[in-house]
C-alpha cells in the first residue's frame, strides 16, 4: 500500500524531508518496484500558512514519533525539534480542545486530530489569554451592567424613600395633633395610604372635639 514516512534528514542535503512511497504492480498484480518520492518537510509548512487564520493562532504537524514536521509560523526553529514528553502524550489521546504548554513555554488551547493518510497529527493552538478575551470582555460588561444595577437601584430606593417620607412625617405630626387634643387639617399627599391615615386622623380629631364639648 502507499505510505508516509516520519520526519529524516535527507541524505545528500541534509534537509528534513519524508518520503512518499508507492508500490508498483505487474500484469499478475505483483509488486515489481516502489516509486519513492521526497518531500522538504517546508512543503507542508507552506500549505500551512496558506489557511487564512488569526495571527495569534498556530498550525503545526508533528509525526508519530512527535518531532515537528511544519508549522505556521518559525518553521525553521523548531522543524526537526521533539514535542516535550506531556505535550506528546497528549497529542496522542487527549480529545477536543485540551489546555497545554506548548513546546516555547507558552500556556495555550490546543486541538489535535491524526491524519488519516500519514501517521502524523495535526493541532491547532492559541494562546490561553487569546481565548479567554472574549469570556473576559463579557464578564467586565456582566459585571458593569450589575454594579449600574445596584448604583439604579439604590438611587430609586433612595428617591422612593423620600417620597414616602415626607407623606409618612404629616401622618405623624397629624397624630401627634390628635394626642394633644387639637385639630387636624386633612392635606392630601403623594401617598394614598398616608391620606387616609391623616383623614382618619381629621376624623378623629372631630370627634374628639365633639365630645370635648
């Protein structure tokens, strides 16, 4: 069957290539020869930076024995360079998008899915931060919209306070007249249950001085 190779050095320039290899039949379907071709492993990094992503996002193929194959970006610094041991490992099984330091150091969001005619896998990373900008930006908004919520809110509790304050103090001055024995004046308020707290008052207030007299 055709197959692709790891990551070598070639023989004569030196350079990271991997192979191509197909098989050649006969008439009795018998394999005769094998058709090799080599590849600079820059082949695959061009295709890589031919996808139009984020300049903060990077592509990268890494082969089964984890060197670096191509990338999106330094190609040259770090193709032919292993991945570190748990950064391997999790390129091997772990699934979806996973949280890992990349092989610079850096903490990143990676995705990794094997290649379905080479033995190689492809991840794309992004830096942690870079993710998260979009989470962050809604929990600043999230968090200015509730503090103009309570801001608001004190603000109307403080205004309707006031407005059942001023109707509350007639109310108690009124029943305060009516504990003296003097007469109440109804004054109509902002208040409904404060009017009809002072017109009882007015009531009682009569009342009294009827009976007074």
């Amino acid at each position: 069957k055709p197959q692709i190779s790891n990551l070598f050095r070639g023989s004569i320039n030196g350079l990271p290539v991997f192979n191509v290899e197909v098989p050649v039949f006969d008439e009795q379907k018998r394999i005769r020869h094998v058709l090799i071709m080599s590849f600079q492993a820059a082949f695959i990094a061009d295709v890589l930076s031919e996808v139009t992503l984020d300049p903060q996002w990077l592509t990268g193929v890494t082969d089964s024995n984890g060197i670096i194959l191509a990338r999106s970006q330094k190609q040259d610094d770090y193709v032919g360079k292993p991945l570190p041991p748990e950064l391997f490992e999790q390129t091997k099984h772990a699934g979806g998008v996973y949280p890992a330091t990349n092989i610079a150091g850096e903490r990143v969001l990676r995705a990794s899915v094997r290649s379905e005619r080479a033995p190689w896998f492809v991840s794309a990373t992004v830096p942690r931060d870079r993710a998260q900008e979009p989470y962050n930006r809604s929990l600043s908004f999230a968090v200015l919209l509730v503090t103009m919520a309570l801001i608001l809110g004190g603000a109307l509790a403080y205004i309707f306070a006031r407005l059942m304050a001023r109707p509350l103090d007639k109310a108690i001055l009124a029943a305060a007249a009516v504990g003296r024995g003097e007469d109440v004046q109804f004054t109509r308020t902002s208040l409904a249950e404060a009017n009809v707290l002072i017109a009882t008052l007015e009531k009682a207030s009569k009342d009294l001085t009827e009976r007074a007299q």
